[in-house]
C-alpha cells in the first residue's frame, strides 16, 4: 500500500511539473491535429533521431504503405504522448512487418527512449511488469499496449547478465536505437515506425527480406539462440504463419540446439505452445517441429509415441487442420482439446499397461493420466482446468461402447460430451477400431429426444435415475441441460 502510494505522489509530482511548464496535453480528439499543425515537432525529433540513425535506411512516408487509419487507436494515443512529452517513440516489432505486408497485426509494441519509470509516470493506466525483461504496460481495458525501453549490449553492466550457456537472465540495460536493433532476433522484426515524421527506419535490411519473405537472423544465428532459446520456436512460428523461408544459417542452429529448450520455464513454454497451435497454423507448426526435431523437448511422449505408432500421427494431423479450420471460421477453439490429442497414446499406452495387472480399464485410464501428466508439466505447465477438460475426454472414449440404460444418458448428458465425442471422430477418422461407437452416437444424436429415451427399458429414466434419491416428497434436483447443437470440431465422417 506504501509503495502504491509513493507511486501516485510521484505521477502527481510529474503532472504538476509538465503544467508548470505549459506543455500541451494531449487528448484523442486534437492529437493527430497538433502534430499536423507542428511542424517544429517535427523538426526537433528528426535532429534528435539523425545522432543515432548512422548506417540506417529511412524510408519517408510517401515511399511505404504504412497509414495511420491501420494503427490501433489506443497505440496510436501511446505513441503520440510520448512523442509530445519529448521522447522518442516508435512501434516496432511485428507490428511494423505486418502492416507493410497488408496483414492486420494481433498487437502493437511500442519502443521508446524513456524509462519504465518515467513511461509509469505519464499514463495513470501503466503498469511495470518484469524482472528480467522491465516493461511497462498500458491498459485500455483488455488490451495491452507494451512499451520497451531502448536496450543496449549487456557489457559488464548489473543491469544485464548471461548465465553458463550464454541465455539471458537480465536484460535491462538500456541505450539508444542504433543499439536496440541489435538486441532484436530477426531482420524482419527490427523495423521502426518513427511517429515523429512517420517514416520507417531499417538498419538490418529487414524492409528486403519482409519483401522476399524471408527470416533470417541478426548477427551470429548460434550465439542469439543461446541467448534465449525460445527464438528456435518463434522462427518455426514466424515461417509458418507468414509463409517465409528460414535463411540457411538461422536454420542449421535449430537442429542441434533444441536441448536449450530444457532450461526454457514450463510455463513460458505453454504460452509458446499456444501461438503455435492457437495462431491458425497449428498443422505447418506442427510439421515443422518434427522437421527440426523440436517436438521431443515440448512433448517427449507424444515424439515417442509417434515413432512407434505412423496412425498417431494421422490423429495430430486431423487435430491440427481441425483448429485451424475453426481459427479460419472465427468459431471456439480450447487447449484441451488439442492437448488431449497430443497425449492420447501414451496414455492409452499407460492405461492398458495398468489394466494387463487386473485393474479395471476405466479406472486404469484416470491412472494413467495422472502418471503422463506428471511428466508433461516438468516440459510444458498445463493449467489445471484444462487438464480437468483433457480427462473428462479421455475418460469418457471408454464409455462410449455403452448402448443401453441408464449409462447411455448419464454419458450424453456429461457436461464435455461434445469434446468428447468430436475426440471419438478423431479417433475414427485417423483408423482407431471405434467405427460402431462411432456410427451409433451419431445417428443417436440425430434422433428426437423423446426417441432417444424411448430406447431406454424405463422410459421414465432422466439423467441416470429411475427415481429422485431421498425423502418422500423431497424436491427433484434440476439437472442441466447441455447444448447438444454446438457445431463439432471435427467433420463427420463419409460413410459411402
């Protein structure tokens, strides 16, 4: 409480200062129309920009196809702020190679001059996250505008530092935008919008290899992905989802550095995992991974798995173009589901190792999960109620062979039967021996719901039960209905 007070009397001080000093504030309404009107601002942040610009390509406005109406709003109110409070203030990053490439960005970074703290102290919706990368954010509701520090090389500064295998455990020393290019991984990714006179800035040759559509990396590929081992996964990511070429120098690295992966936290690794799989091109990512063998560090099991079983891989391709499709067509997509594809095998593996000792299937099954999980999470931490979702699917693929009773209702009533059963046309998509439980909980669903029950020996059963459990008269607990007519993950499959 001490310290959030200390941090508002600071902004407060800062406020007063910039009114003391009759700078002008700016708003949404007037901004881009004082900065039409001030040429002089103009003027004053090009001669502030030429001392760093050595060696750099600047291409004016008139000779580029960025335009301001495809900047967000609320990154175009960051970047004019701190433009107009004397800083330098650029967006950078894929947003900039985006927009040449006439592709909407996903999100807008911004690069500046100015401090974490002094970017802290000029939006009252700023947050400084981050111990070993300091940024700040800037909040617009549930958007985030990031805004970076220039960095610099780490020298023998405290500020930034490497450990045994040369990854980056600090890197907060700060410097100028001649030295923050540098710092940045790829050619394509180190472009500079300059708010100030809208230019692009290009020291790398990023603005040719965005119009050749290749990545390649900046300065030694082995050295940089040492550095942060993650680049490995933004470079398949990258090509991927923009069709690119991996220049041949940034390419070999990746097959024999992909042990780097290991010391990468778990859970920066499933947020990776996620704009690999969850960014519309899961299948190509996919591919990829297995091309440079990157798959065994973020799923060992399911790299096993495959080795062993060719119609496992048949399955991850069918749940990959599946995403994808549903990404395409703007519908729901959940990690579990794809997470539940990935693992499948080795706990089905695991689960019929168990139930060979005696122990009933269905129980060996939840087993299993918990022994495939527990070695999952040391590689990628998946959240809690994602792996909830991931064993009601597997659990229920040994309910589906039910046909008659009560059983068939209290399946079909299960809160993830739609998972499930798009899991099951996975399944028999890929050529698993689930064909009958499959053809029969299709035309199942496709009846009438009074038909449905009417199969049942009592018509009178509602969800599993006969009769109400309890004392006479006590009052019926109300089940919940599930939306049977979400539309499936999967497409059906073509009997003829």
């Amino acid at each position: 409480m001490l310290k959030w007070l200390k941090s508002l009397a600071f902004k407060q001080q800062c406020r007063d200062k910039r009114v003391a000093k009759k700078k002008t504030v700016v708003t949404d309404v007037d901004v881009q129309a004082d900065m039409r009107k001030s040429g002089r601002q103009f003027e004053r942040f090009s001669k502030i920009h030429t001392k760093h610009l050595t060696g750099a390509t600047i291409v004016s406005r008139g000779e580029h196809n960025i335009s301001r109406k495809h900047i967000d709003k609320h990154a175009l109110k960051v970047l004019y702020r701190l433009n107009q409070s004397g800083f330098e203030a650029c967006l950078v990053g894929g947003a900039v190679r985006d927009l040449l490439l006439g592709i909407t960005p996903k999100d807008f970074d911004v690069a500046t001059n100015a401090t974490p703290e002094q970017v802290n102290a000029l939006f009252r919706n700023c947050r400084l996250i981050g111990r070993r990368f300091r940024l700040a954010h800037v909040h617009f509701g549930r958007q985030i505008i990031e805004v970076a520090t220039y960095r610099s090389d780490h020298g023998r500064s405290q500020s930034g530092s490497l450990d045994e295998s040369g990854r980056i455990v600090r890197d907060n020393v700060y410097g100028n935008i001649s030295n923050d290019v540098w710092r940045r991984d790829f050619s394509a990714n180190a472009l500079y919008y300059d708010i100030s006179n809208f230019s692009v800035i290009d020291f790398t040759g990023g603005l040719e290899d965005v119009k050749q559509r290749r990545l390649q990396m900046i300065g030694d590929a082995n050295k940089r992905y040492r550095e942060d081992p993650v680049r490995m996964l933004r470079a398949i990511r990258f090509a991927a989802k923009l069709n690119f070429i991996i220049e041949e120098s940034s390419r070999t690295p990746i097959y024999e550095l992909g042990a780097l992966l290991e010391d990468i936290p778990a859970a920066r690794l499933y947020e990776e995992a996620l704009k690999l799989f969850h960014s519309g091109h899961a299948l190509k990512s996919f591919a990829a991974l297995n091309e440079y063998n990157l798959l065994h560090y973020l799923f060992p099991a399911t790299a096993v798995a495959i080795k062993h079983d060719p119609q496992f891989m048949r399955l991850l391709q069918l749940a990959m173009k599946s995403t994808d499709e549903r990404i395409k067509n703007a519908m729901h997509v959940t990690p579990a589901f794809l997470f539940a594809a990935l693992l499948w095998i080795p706990v089905s593996n695991c689960a019929q190792e168990i139930a060979a000792k005696g122990m009933p299937y269905s129980v060996a099954i939840q087993k299993a999960v918990t022994i495939v999980m527990a070695q999952q999470v040391k590689s990628i931490s998946i959240p809690r109620r994602f792996t909830s979702t991931m064993r009601d699917i597997w659990g229920l693929q040994t309910r589906f062979h039910y046909r008659k009773g009560r059983r068939v209702m209290a399946v079909f009533e299960h809160p993830k039967f739609r998972a499930a059963y798009d899991f099951l046309c996975l399944r028999a998509q890929a050529g698993e021996d689930v064909g009958a439980d499959y053809t029969w909980w299709t035309e199942f669903q496709q009846q009438p719901a009074n038909q449905q029950r009417s199969e049942l020996p009592d018509n009178s059963v509602v969800s599993g039960r006969s009769k109400p459990r309890g004392k006479t008269g006590a009052r019926k607990k109300r089940t919940k209905t599930t939306d049977k007519t979400k539309l499936s993950q999967t497409k059906p499959i073509d009997n003829t």
